[in-house]
C-alpha cells in the first residue's frame, strides 16, 4: 500500500501540513504485527508535522541573448524546489503578475509566503542568472544573488543551475539543498555484468562511469566528489580500486597479507582513508587504508565473523557497520569507534531473537543511521534509527514492495534506495521529514546507489 499522508490544502492557505500516519491506518495495514513484534520501537516518519510555505515562481525574464534559456531554466529550478520537499509550489501564475514591480499584496491574496523572480542575462560566453527572494507576508526582498551558468551545450549546465536552486533553498530555510549533486549505483546489463553509472538528483543525465564486462559493487563518492571507490572483480578477484573522475586515472588498493575478498569500502570524512571489509581471509573484519599516503593497512574489527560494509560518523569520530557475529541469518548493525574498540548493537537484536537489518549508512549531518531490514528475512523496508537513543526508536520510512540500500543525500534530509514493486525494479528518493517518495529510475535492476556530496563547480 501507499503511504497515507494526508495534507490539508486550501485557497490563500499559507501553510500545508504533513500529517503523520495514524496508528489505525498502521493496523488496519496488516504491519501492525511486526511492528508489535520490534519490542521498544517505535515506526513513523522521522520528522513529523514539516510545515511546508507556499512558495511562488514568477516567470523568469531574459535580456541580453537570455530569453533563449528562460524557459530551461525555471523547469529546472521549479523542479529542484519541488524535490527539496520543503516548499508547496504555486504552479498557475497569472499572466498579469509578471513584470518588474512585485505586487505583494495581491501574491499575499493568492497565499504565498515566499516569491522567487529571476532573469537571465547574457554575459560573454556564458549566462547570469540572478534570483531574488521575497518574503511575501512582510513585502520584502530578503536575498538576492548572480550565478554564472554556461551555455545549455556544457556538461555543467544543469548542475550550475542545481547550485543556484540549492542557494533558493538555503535562503529560504537555513539550511543547505541537494539539487546539485549526483548518484552512484550498479546497473546489470543482458549478460549479467555490472557496472557503475551515475544520474543526477532529479534523474536527469544518465552516465556510465565504467565498462569492464565483469561484476562491479559498492561505489562510494569521495567527500570532495572528485573520486569514486569501488569493488571489482575485473582481475577475477574482487579488488578495491579508487577512479579519479577528473583525470580518469584508477589506482588499486594492495592486498592484506593471505588473500581473501575486497568489499564495501567507505571514505573517511577528511577524504585520506578508506574504510572496506575483507572477507575469506586468516583475518577478516573491516581494514582501513591511507590513500592519500599510499600506505598503512590498519585492521579495525573482525574475527571468525564477518564485519563489513562500514559508515563514518560526519565527525569521522564513529563507525556504523555490519555483521554476522550473531549468525548467519540474523545480520545486525552495529557501533563503534572508528579506530577500532568495543561495539554495540544499534539495529533491534534480542538475542536468540530474530531480525534482518544490514547495508547501513550514516547521515551526513546528523546522528540518524538508515539500514534495510525486517523481522522475517525476504521482504525489506529502509529503517532510520538515531544514534542519540540507542536505536530504541526506529523509524520506517517505506510500505510497500521490497526496499533495500538507502544512501543519504548531502541536505541529511533524503534518501535514495533501490525498490522493487510489481511492476519491476528502479531506483527511488524518499524525503524522510514527509514521507514522499519518488522514482528517480523506473524499470532498471540497478543497486547499492551511493549519493554524492554537494557538487563544486571545480569539479
């Protein structure tokens, strides 16, 4: 089933409010069983009753050789304040309310709390694109802003425009948007191999970033957003290699002495150390590597189990991993200093006791750790525990089909997951603060997708 949300809308209604699932709706779903069965866990959204103003966009101007672009530019930043969550966009603007003077009273009429106007200006080679913010209810502007675009034939075109809508959302709320920004994730071709392409925040241009004809996982962006790390199986064993996107030059982690596979590496916030797990070795468990000296296996956590798949905490003082040191068929996520120590279980084990939680990843602004999971293993939702209560609340963010590897977005407020429904497979977003889901790829086996920090314009 879907999630029921309800939101009251109405005529000049200034706000539009996200209820939260009721817990009749939640039995009468049939998951009020298992969620009776995770004892001291709570399910529901992560962040309840999320005021969303509406939010106007006047239609943009051009002058100078921008009139051209004009049209491009506003479908691209109406849809990244769409996808932000944080706004209810007023579609249907009267004709008669474009021109040079904004009429706050009569924007105030129609209901709208914050005004964006913008205009494109030809400059030399490239555009200007300049935005202003108005708060409507006090008829003011409040942020004004130039950004240089490129031409609609660069490659940076669209993200130069993501980074202005970014500054709109920033602006308005405090906080940062995650328009400009990318996704890494497996995609399996007819002949069964896999390898990495990336798409960007809205699902706009598709690329593939490897080619080998073989099995290629786990890719993981670097804090800077210059490099991908990955695991491949190209020369037959699965071997962890680091891409520069810049230059396209690839380097290749070295072995741990004894063998054994290469998996689920992660990057250190600081952007010099890769967190992965070796496994089938003497001496498995979860290794770091310093790739910005080129030196220095360090072995974390591991022994007759299997620890893997690690996330960082956003100080880089924490590790959130995986593991089967409970069994096999009971995978758990758990804590632990990043340099290694004791743990403690964050996803709901009992012991002797049944569960299924394993791929986690930590929030880049926070204390929250998404993970997959379930009580009886064959059917997953995505699951967000805070690190701050121990995990005794947990929240679901999915209900229907089967939903697997989410990854944070930059804002710490989205996340991207694989899903399949009946209709097949895809890639989708879920902003956790509503509850709002999205298809970024639709009818493509794809997984472990990895969302990318905010996108520089160096890059």
């Amino acid at each position: 089933m879907n999630l029921p949300l309800g939101v009251v809308q109405s005529f000049g209604l200034r706000w539009t409010v996200t209820l939260c699932v009721s817990m009749g709706l939640l039995a009468s779903s049939g998951f009020a069983q298992e969620r009776d069965s995770l004892p001291g866990v709570s399910l529901g959204l992560v962040y309840e009753n999320q005021p969303q103003p509406a939010l106007a966009i006047q239609p943009f101007t051009g002058r100078f050789g921008g009139a051209d672009l004009v049209d491009d530019v506003e479908v691209i930043v109406g849809r990244d304040l769409r996808n932000s969550d944080r706004f209810e966009v007023m579609d249907s603007i009267p004709a008669g309310l474009v021109g040079d003077v904004v009429d706050y009273t009569l924007w105030d009429r129609l209901g709208a709390v914050w005004l964006i106007t913008g205009q494109v200006e030809g400059a030399g080679e490239g555009y200007i694109l300049i935005l202003e913010l108005h708060d409507v209810v006090y008829g003011q502007s409040v942020e004004r802003g130039r950004f240089r675009i490129p031409d609609e034939a660069d490659s940076d075109f669209r993200m130069a425009v993501h980074r202005a809508s970014d500054e709109l959302v920033r602006w308005a709320t405090g906080d940062p948007g995650m328009a400009a920004s990318r996704i890494a994730f497996t995609m399996t071709d007819n002949q069964g191999n896999k390898d990495i392409y990336v798409i960007d925040s809205d699902g706009e241009n598709l690329d593939r970033i490897t080619n080998y004809r073989d099995l290629t996982l786990s890719p993981t962006w670097s804090p800077d957003g210059n490099k991908i790390a990955f695991t491949s199986y190209k020369s037959e064993l699965p071997r962890i290699y680091e891409l520069d996107l810049r230059t396209g030059k690839e380097n290749m982690l070295p072995e741990v002495r004894g063998g054994g596979d290469y998996i689920t590496p992660t990057y250190h916030p600081d952007g010099t150390t890769l967190a992965f797990a070796v496994t089938g070795n003497a001496r498995s468990g979860i290794f770091t590597y310093n790739v910005e000296r080129n030196c220095c296996l360090v072995f974390l956590s591991g022994g007759r189990w299997y620890d893997l798949s690690p996330t960082y905490s956003p100080d880089g003082q924490w590790m959130a991993f995986n593991t089967n040191r409970f069994g096999d068929a009971v995978p758990q996520v758990m804590l632990m200093p990043s340099r290694g120590g004791d743990a403690e279980t964050l996803s709901p084990y009992e012991y002797g006791g049944r569960g299924y939680f394993t791929a986690p990843d930590w929030s880049p602004v926070g204390d929250m750790v998404a993970f997959h999971g379930s009580i009886n293993r064959g059917t997953y939702h995505i699951l967000v525990a805070s690190v701050s209560n121990d995990g005794r609340r947990l929240n679901q963010l999915t209900w229907e089909g089967n939903n697997e590897d989410p990854s944070w977005a930059p804002d710490g407020r989205h996340l991207a997951f694989v899903g399949e429904r009946r209709w097949g497979f895809g890639l989708f977003v879920v902003d956790v603060a509503t509850g709002r889901l999205r298809p970024l790829l639709a009818g493509r086996r794809v997984g472990l997708p990895d969302w990318s920090p905010a996108l520089s314009a160096e890059r």
